[in-house]
C-alpha cells in the first residue's frame, strides 16, 4: 500500500501546491484588509468609530486624513487621487475643488449650522437670549470690547468662512448678494479689520477650537451647533457653564456635510464606499448622529431631537425653521478668502523655532527648508491660502544644543521673506538639542511687541529629545511671567520626545501637530492656526 | 486520507479552473461602455434591474461619469468616452455644432419637464397672491410673468406673508452655464419676458439685463441638478424655498426612499410653470460600440421602469405614463402647455453672455 501511495503523493505534488497556494492566497486576502482613506473635515472625529467599526465588517480599514475645508478644496485640485473618498463639512468644497469631476455619489449624511456661542451669562447680559438676533447686535457687542471670539481661520476652515461671509453681507448692507466689486469697497476693508482684531484665538480646525474652548478663559465661538452641543454636554459634566447658541437671522449658513467617493477605478472601493454610505444614511446611524447633535432628515427638521441634545436652554429651538443666507458666486468667494487672508484678517504674529540639531541632517532639514520655503515665498503661500499680509510679522529662530541666530521680517515683502529664506537654507546642522530656549527666546519677543494686535504663535519643529540647556521648568515660569495666551504649536518629526511635546502643548493651550509622514502638510497645517 | 486529500486538491483546480473559464467567457460576451451623463440619470444606471437587463439581455455594462450637460457638450470629448446623455435637446445642437463629426448616431430616450419645487407654506402663500393655482390635483405657476415681477421688484419673503424666512424672493437653479436644468430655466425664462414667445437672437438685448440679474441673484450655483435637489430636500424650506429642477426627481426620490417620503410628503410640492419647456435625454453614441445601447434603452421593460421608478416620461407606444402607479401627488397625466426652448445658437449666446456676468 505504501509503494503506491508515494508515488501517486508525488505525481499529485503540484497540484496539491497550487491547491494549498490557492487556500493559502484566498487567506492571506481575508486577513489584510484593504486601506480606504477619507479626506475629512475635523468636525467628523466623533464619528470616526461609526465608520471604522463599519468597515471592519467589510475587510476594509478607513483612514481619516483631517483637513480644513479650504485644504480639503486644495487637495481635490491638486491630488485628488491620494484619497478614496471626500467628506467636507460642506459640499460647497467640493464643487469648488474638484475640477476633474472624480466625486461621485456625493451626498449630505447631515447638517449643521455654523452659528455663535456665548458663555451663558455673558449672552444673558448682552440682551441676546431668548430673541432673534440680528450679525449687527453681535458686532456692536464686539465693537464695544463686550465680546471677544474665538473663529477658526476663514482661509482654512468652513466654519470660519460661513461667519465671515456672513460678516460681509451685515457689512455691505445685506444686498441681495456679495459682487467681485462689493469686496473692494474702502469701508468693507475698515470694518470687517475691526471686527477680525476682536478674535483673540483663531485655528485651522473647528474641533480644536472646540477643545481649546474648553480649555477655559474664552467668552465665545463661532462653530457649528453639534460642537456647541458636544462643548457644552462635556461643560455641564465638568459642572461648568454652557454656551447660548445664536443663529444670526441674517446671516448663517448651514453646512451640509457631504459624503462623496473619489473614483481611482477600483471597484471594490467604490462597492465598499456605496455600502459605507448607505450604511451612514441607514435609519439607525442617522438616529445616533441626531444623538451626537447633527440634524438628520429630511426638509431640515429635528424630528424626535431628544432635549438633552438640543436641548432649549442652550438656545435650541428644533421646530424654527433654519432660513440661511445666499453664499456668493464660486469666483466671489475665493476673492473673499484672499482678502480675508491678506488685508482683512487680525495679522499674525509667528515665531518659528527650527531644529538644526546634527540628527537633521540631510533629507530631513531638507524638508524643513521646501516646507519655509512654501509659507515664506508669497508666491507659494498663495496657492494654499497662506500668504502673508502686510502687517504679519515673522521670526525664526534656528536652534541645536544653542541658540543659532534670530531673523525678523515685518509684513510681505517678496524680496525680504526670499532673503530670510536663504539664510534658512544656508544654516547647517550641527549638535544637541535644547527646545526650551529657543522657546522662551520666542517669549521674551513677543513682549517687545504689542502683542495684542496679532494673532500669535510660536511653531517649534524638533526631531529630538531635548537633552541638554534650559528645562521644561524655565519654559513654564517664561509663559507664565509672559501672561499672555501664547500657544506653542509643536510639530515632531523623527524621534522627538512625545511627552515633552505634550507637556508643551499642554501648558500653552498649543497641540502637537505628526511631521513624520508629511513634514510640509504640517506646517502647512499649523500656519492656518494664526 | 491522503486520496482524499488529493482529491480534493483536484477538485480545487478543476474547479477553480472552470470558474477561470467561466469568468472569461462571460467578460468576452459583455461590452463594457462607459458615457458622461447628466447626474439626474444615475440612479436609473444604478438601478439593478436596469442592469440586469442591459447585461443579460443586451449584453452591456455601462460606466458612467458625472457632468454637467452643457460642461460636457461644450468641452473636447475624451478618448475613452463611447457616449454622452445630456438632458436637452440644446445640447444636443451645442455638440453638433462643435463636434458633430463625432456623432455615430443619436435619439432621444426620455422626457421630462421642468418643474419648480416647493413647500407647503409657499405654495399656500403664492395661492393667496394668485400667481399660483390649483387645477385638479397639480399645481401650475400660471403667471409667471407676475413670479418674475416679484423677483424682479426684490420683494421678500415677509412681503407674501412668510415671516419665518430670511431674504428676498426668488428661485434657486443650477448653474445656467453648465448644467442643463438652470440651462433650461434660462430658455424658459427667456421666453417668458419676450412674453411667453420663443425670443430670437434680435431679441436679447430686451432680455438679457433681467436674466443676468435673475441669476446674478442666486449667488453660489451648484453644477448638477442632482446635488441641488439632494440639498433641497435635506435643509429644507430655509435654505430652498423655490428650485428649479426635473419633474422626474421627486418620482426617483418617492420611490427610493419609500419609509420615508409619507412623512414629508404633505410638505413638497411640485409647481408646473404654465408654459414650460421639455428637457429631452438625447443619447449620443460617439463610438460605435455603444451604438447597441440605443435600442438598449428602448426597451419596454426599461422604459416602464424608467417611469414607474424613475419618472422618465417616454412617450413610447405601449408604454404608459400613468401617475396613479406613482407616490408623488399632483403630478398630471400628461403635461400640454409647453413652449420650445430657444434654438441652440440663441442659448450659445445666453450662455456667454451669463458667463461674462462672472
């Protein structure tokens, strides 16, 4: 028996291989699952789980890559095909930004206005509750220093560029609509300057916003209502106090959030983002993104909106229909947002500390050279809306073990920011790390100027551990003696220290922004923070 | 054990062998065809039983792209396109006109006509104006002239009684220069300030002032008439009181969303404008392997289903397009009162001229 057995084992031997491959290969696909990226708007990090619950079940697992509106616009533009699905807090960016016409299925999972929340009894004193309140009351309040706000950047984020258009209709009048003309307009320029200068922290990203806010110390926000819901569910849990949401008649705007898939011609992506997009629209998911404060529905109603989420006392009143304003034409718009970015907006004041250490060496201060070189050259900054203004002022500071130099050009001037640029190239890397220093040098700057005036920020790149010089200690009585709301942004790259970074971070109402995979997609994404 | 095993090896291969066959066999009978269409035809290439009948029945497979009718009539036609399916006749015109070398053949598939969509508490309040009446069950705007005179005067919602919206009256479209609804709303609209006449080219000097300004007025324009009524029905009156569109979205919506569409059912209504324009689906094959797609689309089966599901009406012998089978009220058996859009080189020009107002 065994004699015959053998050699039938053996004649049999391929096939029984390419079987077992077979079983082998079909395994190995059940185990990896495919990777499905979605270019996403902040505001959808609550819902993050929803999804990557969703797509475990279909052996995918979705990435949120998280991007402000106008970023999000850039992106479609310009490689829209990294990404298989796109999901911006409004459609609007979509339609803007994809000119190769690769969305498809694009559809609104839910809405959300973008509207104003004051502290609570600030709102009380202001006369604002419990009325309909009109763009021009808010911004009497701002004008008269009753109300300061916090607004993401209006060249970066939706929620930013939904108030600020907004502004723009109170400002002009409130014509019919907003004409290229109307944005040149002298007394346009004066008060929407005046009313920008009343913001006192400004973000790329409308959930950092958020969270900074319940940080604590600010009055007011602009964001959308599910933020304020999410912000003042955690304020109540902490025993504080709540925001009231103000829905400006005459100028709000809702944001439809719209889910659409980037066609890369793989169908069983474009199977899988059907399925995930049903799923999202199903009667069960919309119920619990109603619990999470989105509207859902249809005909803009709050049908069954538990009063624990939109709850009246905040301002809510789910049966008042929303009426918003009339966005300007595509071409008006992006004139809006140039402007916004270099005549109208608070200027900025940015302090960038740069890590010149020996571990940078190479490929790495290569990319911190392309990414100074996209924000300092104007003509660069341009096409991501990050150019400068004439009143900006920035610094940089290249440090390793010591302070290497300090550089300073006040406004936009092409030639000046070329020359700082140069010098940024030419400086070499050598040495250890001190990320203190350079930080409280940043500080002690800050007080010569009339900080006021600026947005300011202080944007540390480090790819070490800080190892030798001053502490996180001399750091802490520098911001504190500083007494101002500066905000250190840290962006880690290499094998920076995460705790230092955060310790960081923390003590400056700042955030730690990942420089590993996208060093320039950082900076990019900081700046927008001021 | 081990002639089990080998067996089972075999069995493995054969058959993974015969799925290999069995696969390639069946990609060799499908023509795979892929087209540029009007966002408003997508659900009805989605439909699986649309599908199943292309495949199996015709032996196509059809990939499609989004676009803009006008964008895609106007712009030079990519390689890989084997046809377009824009929603009009005009564009039709447009692309023999630009790049009528590349028709292989065309024919007209479905019609629809342009309709406004509202709500209930507007449609009430435009009754009491007189601007809108109620004839049977349908809603008609039988003076529009009087609709485009508000607009016109700025009058505003709270001037008709509407206090709970913001702003001045007026109706939402898509983008005139590049999708085929707000296109058509232009065409119509055109007429209607000539006076209910077909304007000609010698006529728009009278007309164009108030059409740009008609759209001027609109600010931000989407480009498909899909989003558009997508949007519409998810933020409600607010933010689009008025919407021009297709008759055959709300058909499409009643149907998918079948749960759902008895709760807002009372609240969307459609409004005919008295008269109104056609918008016709002209499939235009421009390479011939698409050419069978043609008779494809005519096929009773899916034509009926193009109706009953879709609200494509057809106009075919045989094929009935009988609203009690649909869940949309007030839409009339057939629509009469219909005026013909402007020639194609007349709708050039107002295309230009809207494009400049930019």
């Amino acid at each position: 028996m065994k004699t015959q057995l053998l050699p039938a084992t053996m004649k049999n031997l391929p096939y029984i291989l390419v079987a077992a491959l077979i079983i082998v290969s079909l395994n190995s696909c059940k185990k990896k699952p495919q990777d499905f990226t979605i270019l996403s708007g902040s505001e959808n990090l609550p819902l993050e789980k929803i999804v990557t619950d969703f797509a475990k079940k279909e052996d995918f697992q979705v990435k949120f890559k998280y991007e402000g509106s106008v970023d999000i616009m850039l992106e479609l533009q310009k490689n829209s095909l990294k990404y298989d699905a796109v999901w911006p807090a409004s459609g609007i960016w979509i339609t803007l930004g994809d000119q190769e016409r690769k969305v498809r299925y694009a559809q609104s999972i839910m809405t959300s206005p973008v509207v104003f929340g004051i502290k609570k009894s600030l709102a009380k004193k202001l006369g604002f509750v419990g009325r309909d309140i009109k763009v021009s009351e808010i911004l009497k309040a701002i004008r008269e220093k009753k109300l300061r706000f916090m607004m993401t950047s209006a060249s970066q984020s939706n929620s930013g560029a939904s108030a600020y258009i907004g502004f723009l209709y109170a400002f002009l009048g409130h014509p019919e609509y907003i004409s290229s003309d109307d944005l040149d307009k002298p007394e346009l320029k004066k008060e929407i300057t005046d009313l920008l200068a009343g913001i006192n922290r400004s973000s790329g990203s409308s959930a950092w916003l958020k969270d900074l806010y319940l940080k604590g110390g600010y009055d007011a926000m602009v964001n959308y209502e599910a933020l304020m819901i999410e912000a003042n569910q955690e304020l109540i849990r902490n025993g504080k106090e709540p925001l009231y949401i103000i829905y400006p008649t005459d100028g709000m705007v809702i944001a439809d959030s719209q889910l659409g898939y980037i066609d890369g011609g793989n169908i069983k992506k474009e199977d899988f983002f059907k399925k995930l997009q049903a799923h999202l629209l199903s009667e069960d998911i919309q119920h619990q993104l109603l619990l999470l404060g989105r509207r859902t529905g249809f005909a803009g109603e709050l049908e069954n909106a538990p009063a624990v989420v939109f709850n009246p006392d905040w301002g809510i009143d789910p049966k008042k229909i929303l009426s918003p304003i009339k966005l300007p034409r595509a071409d008006v718009i992006l004139k809006a947002l140039n402007l916004y970015q270099t005549v109208f907006r608070k200027p900025s004041l940015t302090l960038f500390c740069l890590d010149y250490s020996g571990s940078m060496m190479g490929g790495n201060i290569d990319q911190v050279k392309k990414s100074m070189e996209i924000l300092l050259d104007q003509d660069l900054a341009r096409t991501y809306f990050l150019q400068s203004s004439p009143n900006d002022i920035t610094f940089v500071i290249p440090f390793a073990g010591t302070i290497l130099d300090a550089w300073q050009v006040a406004g936009n001037n092409q030639p000046d920011m070329l020359s700082m640029l140069a010098k940024i190239r030419k400086t070499k890397t050598n040495g250890a790390t001190d990320i203190y220093s350079p930080a409280i040098l940043a500080l002690e700057q800050i007080k010569m100027i009339d900080s006021v005036k600026y947005i300011t920020a202080i944007i540390l790149m480090t790819d070490g551990e800080s190892n030798t010089g001053k502490k996180f200690a001399d750091l802490e009585e520098a911001w504190k003696k500083n007494a101002r709301d500066v905000p250190v942004f840290l962006i880690k790259f290499g094998d920076a220290s995460d705790a230092q970074l955060a310790q960081i971070a923390e003590l400056t109402n700042g955030a730690v922004f990942d420089g590993r995979k996208d060093l320039i997609g950082a900076f990019r994404k900081v700046k927008g923070y001021n | 054990m081990r002639g089990l095993l080998i067996g089972f090896g075999i069995l493995l291969l054969v058959g993974g062998l015969g799925v290999g066959i069995w696969y390639y066999l069946d990609e060799k009978a499908e023509v795979r065809i892929k087209g540029m269409i009007g966002s408003e035809k997508s659900s009805f290439l989605e439909n699986e039983q649309v599908k199943a009948i292309l495949k199996k029945k015709y032996g196509i497979v059809v990939d499609y792209v989004r676009a803009g009718s006008i964008e895609m009539v106007s712009e030079e036609t990519k390689a890989d396109i084997d046809f377009l399916w824009p929603s009009s006749q005009v564009a039709l015109e447009i692309f023999k006109i630009k790049q009528g070398d590349k028709i292989v053949r065309s024919e007209n598939i479905f019609n629809s006509p342009i309709v406004i969509y509202s709500w209930d508490i507007i449609v009430n309040a435009l009754v009491k104006t007189g601007i809108v009446k109620k004839e049977l069950s349908t809603y008609y705007v039988t003076d529009m002239p009087g609709m485009l005179k508000m607009i016109r005067e700025g009058k505003k919602w709270s001037d008709i009684g509407i206090t709970q919206l913001y702003g001045k009256i007026s109706v939402t479209t898509t983008d005139p220069t590049k999708s085929n609804s707000g296109n058509m709303f232009a065409g119509l609209i055109a007429n209607i300030l000539k006076g209910g006449d077909v304007i000609v080219e010698s006529d728009l000097p009278q007309v164009l002032p108030e059409l740009k300004e008609f759209f001027a007025r609109q600010g931000f324009m989407q480009n498909t008439s899909g989003v558009l009524f997508e949007q519409f029905l998810k933020t409600g009156v607010g933010q689009y009181p008025l919407m021009g569109g297709y008759e055959s979205q709300v058909v499409e919506f009643s149907r998918m969303h079948q749960d759902f569409w008895p709760k807002v059912k009372n609240q969307i209504k459609i409004l005919y404008p008295v008269p109104t324009v056609w918008s016709e689906h002209p499939l235009i094959i421009v390479n011939k392997k698409a050419a069978v797609l043609v008779d494809a689309l005519k096929d009773e089966d899916i034509q009926r289903i193009a109706w009953e599901q879709h609200g494509f009406r057809t106009g075919l012998m045989g094929v009935q397009n009988d609203p009690k089978i649909l869940l949309a009220d007030g839409v009339p058996a057939s629509v009469t009162r219909i005026i013909p859009m402007p020639r194609a080189a007349v709708m050039e020009k107002i295309i230009e001229a809207l494009t400049d107002g930019k």
